[in-house]
C-alpha cells in the first residue's frame, strides 16, 4: 500500500507522530531480492540443490529428510546443468540403483517394490541421456502394462451403473499414482513424457495405443472451461476447480498434440491465473507450459525471481522446478519433444 494513502487511513494523532519520526514499513520497501535477474537466482537455486544432494546422489522430499525420494531426483537431474558432470552421474547412480526389478519406481527409494506413478518421470529423466536404454526400456515395458482399475471390465462396469458420482468415460484410462486404484492426472502426464520419448520399442503398436489412451483420458478428465483438477474435473455433479501445477503438466504431456480447443482454453486458464499466483512450485511449472506453447512467460519469470529465496525453500522438487523454470528464460524447454 502507498505511504500517502495508508496515512490518510489513520487517526489524526497518529498522523502528527509520523510526521515528526520515520515511518518503517519494511513490506513496502522491497529492496536486494527485486533487484536480481534470474541467472543469478537460477545459480543460487542451483547451488542449493548441490548442498542438499544426499551422500548417495538423490534428493530428499524436504532438506531435512534423508530418504531418497524419485520425484525431486528426477527434477534435480533434469535442473543440473551440464557442468556438473560429477554431480549429474551420482544423481544418475541413484536413479538406476532405486529401479524396481520390475522397471517400475517406487515413490521413496527401498518403498513401493510394485511401482508407483512417479515411474514416468523417472523414465523420462533418464530418456534424455544417450546410453542409457536398458533402464528406460524396463521401464517402457512396465508402464505399457500398468494401468488405472477403470480399464477392467468389473470396474467399467461399476462406474457407468452403481458409480455415476463421477463423470468420466472408463474407456479412456491411463496410469494411478499407485496399482490397484483409478487413474489420476499427473501420474498419466508423467507416463506420457516417458512413453513419447521411446525409441524404437519392440513394442510400438501397443505403446501408441497406451499413448493414444492417455491422451483421451486427459482431455476426457478437464474441468468444464479448461484446466484440469487432480482426478475428475466433475463429481457429484459439480465442477471441480484446475489446479495451476497439474493444469502445467497436463499440458506439457500434450506437447506435440494438435492444437484443438482444450489446449487452448486450459492455456487460457493458465494465463489468467498466473496473475495471482505466488507459490513458487506453482508459478516455475505454469512458467514451463507456456513457454512450451510459446505464450508470454516473462512476467511470470520476473515474479519468480522476486519471491524465490532458495534457502526458505525446504522442498527439493520445487527448488529442482523452480531451476527448471528460470533457466528456460534463456534457452530451451526441458519439457519439450524428444528428438
């Protein structure tokens, strides 16, 4: 708030004092953290995520945890630049050694042995490096067989008689978070990234399927009006509120899709809601997707550098996506087509 205008809003007594002592409002005199541009909060990110990297090469959810998680690792990888070759490989090391004996991942290193929807970016982190297919292919063969309950028969059966809460087609199915449940947003999205960079997969026929399937289960899954919630955009007959972040990644698994009236009214979306975002997870994956769609995300870019301070942010995948997003200011997306 201006200083004349708050003044004007107090008592006239209060109005003699400020006028013989300094007012401090320290709120409103914004000082060091607006005056860096993003490199040099892209680096200290960076150098954040090196202090947190675990002795065995992963991230922790949090930088207090000591458990490996597959998230944060995989967006830790994907953030460090190439210059970091020593820390690149540990981080790599730690990848391949969390892989389950079925190709999946699990959420948490030494957790989940039957996979979970974290296997996606996982799968899509390692795609990016040449000579690495063995992993990935493990990984292709289980993510073509892992699907959400909806896809079998019973289920089907289930949710268009007894189940009508909510409204979702369960001939369009991709992955869970977890086997044995439904579909969910982020997870599909995941899995997307990874199977639309396999190459040459003995498998091609039912991977452009799963692909294709994938595909119809977001775009069957948006909210009324663009975006996408975590499940359903409808339940019990009621429209669900987009999520900024899974609206962001939906996208970015649509990448390469044509264009269509979804993608644009969910850009749309994105664009309108980046006004009033703050929190920095939400606004470096927002930043992601509409720099992969070529909209305008330089506003966005210089208000994430303004809010970002790297040691106040105890979440190591938001720090990893928070690198992601300023270092696309300069160069190209991370998220983009794999070639």
């Amino acid at each position: 708030m201006p200083i004349e205008p708050f003044i004007a809003t107090v008592s006239p007594s209060f109005r003699s004092t400020v006028s013989r002592a300094n007012l401090t409002i320290p709120q409103l005199f914004p000082t060091t953290p607006f005056m860096r541009d993003e490199q040099e909060v892209h680096d200290a990110c960076i150098q954040a995520l090196v202090d947190r990297q675990l002795p065995e090469g992963g991230w922790a959810f949090t930088s207090e945890a000591k458990q490996m998680a597959i998230e944060p690792t995989a967006l830790a990888f994907l953030a460090l630049p190439s210059n970091l070759s020593r820390e690149r490989e540990a981080a790599i090391r730690s990848l391949i050694g969390a892989q389950n004996a079925n190709g999946s991942w699990p959420a948490f290193c030494g957790d989940d042995a039957h996979g979970s929807g974290y296997t996606g970016l996982a799968a899509y982190a390692l795609s990016r490096l040449e000579g690495k297919e063995m992993p990935t292919r493990q990984a292709v063969h289980w993510l073509l067989r892992y699907r959400g309950w909806e896809s079998h028969w019973l289920w089907k059966w289930k949710f268009r008689t007894t189940d009508r809460h909510v409204r979702f087609d369960p001939d369009k199915f991709g992955w869970p978070w977890m086997p044995e449940t439904v579909s969910w947003v982020v997870p599909t999205a995941y899995s997307l990234l990874a199977l639309k960079c396999a190459r040459g997969d003995s498998e091609q026929k039912l991977l452009e399927l799963r692909v294709r399937r994938g595909v119809e289960m977001l775009y069957d899954r948006m909210c009324p009006g663009g975006g996408w919630n975590a499940g359903n955009g409808v339940v019990y007959g009621v429209a669900l509120a987009p999520h900024p972040d899974v609206t962001a990644i939906a996208l970015l698994a649509l990448g390469g899709e044509l264009s269509n009236d979804s993608i644009t009214a969910s850009l749309n979306w994105l664009e309108d809601r980046a006004e009033s975002l703050f929190a920095p997870w939400s606004l470096a994956w927002t930043i992601l997707a509409l720099h992969a769609f070529r909209r305008p995300a330089r506003p966005w870019i210089d208000r994430l550098r303004r809010v970002v301070e790297p040691n106040e942010i105890r979440d190591c995948g938001t720090l990893a996506a928070v690198c992601l997003a300023l270092r696309s200011a300069n160069g190209p997306e991370v998220f983009g087509e794999c070639t």
